[in-house]
C-alpha cells in the first residue's frame, strides 16, 4: 500500500507474502501505512481528501543469478522489476514504481542498499542476495 500527497511519499507498508486473503492484507495495509510507517507522522482527517492510493499486489520473489555490479544491471529490467536485496540480517525492497524517481540503476541499487543499512555501493561487490518480482498495480483515477 502506498500513499503520497502531492506526488510525495506518505506512507508505503507491505508484506512480502502474508497469510490474510486479499482483502484483509489491503485493509491492514492501509491503516499500517496510514498510521505506522515509523518514517511518517500519523495521516491526519485534513489529509485524508487529499492523499493518493496505490495498491501493488506482487508476484512471489525469483533469485537473481548474476556475477558483479555490471551483471546485475544489465539483468535488472528498470521499470518492470522489483527489486529485493539482502546480505545477513539486512533486507529492503524497492517496488518497480521506484524507478519512476530512480530512473539509473546504479543510483536505484546505491538507495537500495541504504535503505537495507549497508553501504551504498555494496552493490557494485556482487555480494548481495538478490530476487526480482513484478506488481499489478491499482490506484486512485485523479
């Protein structure tokens, strides 16, 4: 689930693979990102007119093969993959989406990674564990 105003990220939560029907997991999704995405203030009633809803439901993960930075983006298909990283006990995932505002790969792999809590170029190392998904996504008409 993801929420932005005024084409700014509100609030975005989601779940990798859930045991709630598609129901349930959207409406838990939504209150999550509405009221507890730990990097925004909770969506106020002033707000809520004004905020912008997507709904991605994502395929199931598929390990990436590759051999070094270079590798890895030239397997990467901007715009239609998903993007999951980990390495230990550090994970992020960027949507297909985020390439919208990440258009380069090399910057889109660098935020990843620090949004994961590692260093921006771990990439580059071909030290990462690394899956691809698609998403369908629904959103608000304007």
């Amino acid at each position: 689930m993801t929420l932005t105003l005024n084409g700014q990220l509100r609030g975005c939560i989601g779940n990798m693979s859930s045991t709630l029907n598609l129901r349930d997991g959207v409406r838990q999704n939504a209150i999550s990102a509405a009221f507890h995405d730990p990097r925004f203030s909770p969506l106020t009633e002033a707000e809520l007119d004004k905020v912008h809803i997507e709904i991605s439901i994502l395929t199931d993960p598929r390990p990436l093969e590759y051999s070094g930075g270079d590798d890895l983006i030239r397997k990467l298909r901007p715009n239609v993959d998903g993007v999951i990283i980990s390495k230990g006990h550090k994970q992020a995932t960027f949507l297909p989406q985020v390439w919208k505002q990440l258009p380069r790969p090399d910057d889109f792999l660098s935020r990843l990674c620090t949004k994961a809590g590692l260093p921006a170029r771990t990439w580059q190392a071909g030290a990462l564990d690394v899956k691809t998904y698609q998403v369908i996504s629904f959103e608000e008409e304007p």
